[in-house]
C-alpha cells in the first residue's frame, strides 16, 4: 500500500510541476496553433465586425 501512495504522490507531483513549467516558464508562442496566427484584422474583409 505504501508503494502505492508513493507512485501516485511522484506522478502527482509530475504533473504538478509540468503544468508550473509549462504556465510560467516556457513562451506561449510554442502553444499557439496555426489557426490563430493566420488571423489578419485589418487587411480587407476579415469577416471581424
């Protein structure tokens, strides 16, 4: 049962510390898809108003 307990704590703590590194340390320009960039407002009918 301790074993267990210590597996799940370690892969909590995983987790926990991904998603830290992952908020407040990496850019968020290597999360942002390719259909957000390719909007231009501004040039033409962008289809915004």
């Amino acid at each position: 049962m301790a074993l267990l307990q210590t597996i799940l704590v370690f892969i909590t703590l995983t987790i926990a510390v991904g998603y830290i590194v992952k908020k407040f340390l990496l850019p968020k320009t290597l999360f942002v898809s390719k259909k957000e960039k390719t909007k231009t407002c501004g040039d033409g009918d962008c289809g915004c108003h």
